[in-house]
C-alpha cells in the first residue's frame, strides 16, 4: 500500500459491509490468476445442514482452472472441491482495504469471518503433492563436461571452513533448523498416506524438525493415542485422511 498521505474512501464502513479473510493454497491463488472473461473462478457452497447446526462451507474450482502448467503427468491436476474450516474473528478487529492506481484508498469492509480453504484430501491431491516435494528437491547442481582439463593448483583440504562453520553453528545452536509450515504439512500427508500410525520420534525422523515445532504442527492436522493398541502414537484426523488402497489399520 502506498506510504503517501490521503483520503480514505470510507463508503465501505457506511454500508456495514461484512466480508470474509480466507487463506487459500498457493496453487489455488495461482490458478485464479489465469480466470479470464468474468473473472469466475469457481462457486462457494454453503449448506445449513452442517454438524452441530453449523453451516458447512465448501468451494468448487472451476474445471478450465485445474490443469496445471509445468506438469509433464497430465493426470495430475488441481484439486476442485475444497471445504472450508470457519474459524472466528476473536477480539481482534480487521478491515479490507483496496488502492487503485491513482493511490486512492477506500475501506471496502470489516472482516466478520474468517476461514481456512483446505483442499478435500483425494489420490489426485496426493499426487499433486509429491510432485511439488520431488521438484522441490531436486539437486541445484549439475555434472558438466570439460573440454579440457584444470589447470590451476587445487590443492584439498581436510575440511572446507564453511562446514566448520556449520558445524560450529550446529552445537551452538543446539537444535534442528525449522522448515515452512507447508513444507512440513506435505511430509507428514505423504507419510500418513503410507501408515496410519507413527509415534513422535519417526516423525520427527522423516520430517527432520524440532519436537516441538512438530507437535504444534500435528495439534492441527492429527490425533494423538493416550491408550488402546495404538497408545502413544499419531493418526490423522477424520477429515484428513487418506490411505493407500484398502488399508486402513497399520501394526
């Protein structure tokens, strides 16, 4: 938003205009971009028939949105349908604002909900993600041939200063270096999808995060076994999960 000083347009705040803040995937707001025409790209449901007398809240992407640039496997695509987790606005207070390119501000209204766009967990989505974490790990660094050979006097080292460097910072520091939140998230969807139940320190061997960023993470998404079969153990929560083939149990 522009730092120059001005009038703002408070049109919004008379007409009391209630709008929602929703979070969406990066895919999903990157496939919007490519709307054209009217601009549509989907439909939002809300249903009264919802658990508990809660309205259910889900939105549809529209097909011609869901094809994916840059993916050699054409079956994979965009997730369309993706329900909607309400949340509320609590305490706080939060507006929407909008600038045109004249640098006019204008209120367009105070947020009354909020709400998280999570794609409905299906085999295509779980494809989709481990396409994104294969392309994310993909080595930066490429074999080239040299037409001659090197000439200069290298001579190798025991070690390179910068891996003592590391290392220093390693036992400084003491713990493991947190990864982004998604990134996290995809790890842990592509292990559940293998078994439904994993204690803490296999978690935390495949994710390679602190113990504690972790379960704040699995607080979200999972549900943690005090006693029975699986005691001391982690499980997805309903909504999340997804299996391979018929397997639902893991000894």
């Amino acid at each position: 938003m522009s730092e120059k000083a001005g009038d703002v347009d408070l049109t919004g705040a008379k007409l009391n205009t209630g709008v929602w803040l929703v979070k969406v995937p990066k895919y999903l707001s990157h496939q919007w971009t490519k709307a054209t025409g009217r601009g549509e790209v989907g439909k939002l449901r809300i249903s009264k028939k919802g658990n508990q007398g809660k309205p259910e809240v889900s939105f549809t992407l529209n097909e011609e949105l869901t094809v994916i640039e840059g993916i050699e496997d054409k079956s994979v695509s965009a997730p369309r349908e993706h329900p909607l987790t309400m949340q509320t606005v609590g305490g706080q207070t939060l507006a929407v604002f909008t600038e045109t390119s004249s640098d006019k501000i204008a209120l367009e209204g105070v947020v009354v909900q909020r709400a998280d766009c999570r794609p409905a967990v299906s085999e295509n989505y779980m494809k989709l993600k481990r396409l994104q974490i294969e392309e994310s790990t993909k080595p930066v660094r490429l074999s080239q041939q040299l037409a001659k050979a090197v000439t200069n006097n290298y001579k190798p080292v025991a070690n390179h200063a910068y891996n003592m460097e590391y290392d220093r910072k390693k036992k400084e520091e003491g713990k493991r270096a947190r990864a982004d939140k998604q990134q996290v998230l995809d790890m842990l969807f592509s292990a559940f999808e293998k078994h439904q139940y994993y204690n803490i320190k296999d978690l935390v061997d495949i994710t390679k995060q602190p113990v504690i960023y972790l379960k704040e993470i699995l607080r979200d998404i999972g549900i943690y076994n005090v006693k029975g079969t699986h005691k001391n153990t982690w499980e997805l929560k309903p909504e999340y999960r997804h299996y391979q083939g018929e397997e639902k149990t893991d000894e």
